[in-house]
C-alpha cells in the first residue's frame, strides 16, 4: 500500500511576506502548496505493516513553488524562497 492511500490530497494558495534579495522590497506573494490530510479510517485491503504506518501518519503540506517572482517594477528578477519551510506538520483536530 502506498503513502497516497492514507490522505486525501489538495492544492492550496497560501500569502507569505518574503523580501527580493535584489532590491530589497519586501512583499506579499502567494505560494502554492500540496495539503495532505490524514483520512479518518484505512482503507479495507490493509495488512498489519500498513496499520503501523497508518497509526504513525500526520497531516502535513508541501510546498510546490520554490522561485517567486519580485513584485517591484523596476526589479522583477525571480528569487529562491529559501527562508521558508518546504514542509509542515498540521495540528490534529
């Protein structure tokens, strides 16, 4: 059984304050991640082994866009988006 099985997944646009390290604006961008939620129940065709690893799993998301692009007119070079997390645990509910 495969990690896929145990979430339902969905794309997500999320605003973060990031700065250009060209010229130095700071701004608001909007990033795209994966959001994997942990289903409430496994599937049926599941042996042990995959009962551990489903008991072990959280919800996490994943960010999908590693360049952004500077807001500034006069700028406008991409940037990496280093300073921030590529993946994030989400609180259980």
């Amino acid at each position: 059984m495969e990690e896929r099985d145990f979430f339902d997944e969905r794309a997500e646009l999320k605003t973060h304050t990031l700065t250009c390290p060209h010229c130095g604006k700071a701004d608001e961008y909007q990033l795209s991640w994966l959001v994997r939620h942990k289903k409430n129940s496994l599937p049926r065709h599941a042996d042990e082994r995959d009962r551990a690893r489903f008991a072990k799993a959280q919800s996490y998301m994943v960010r999908k866009d590693d360049m952004a692009a500077c807001k500034n007119i006069r700028c406008r070079k991409r940037f990496d988006v280093a300073g921030l997390q590529s993946v994030a645990f989400l609180q259980s509910a």
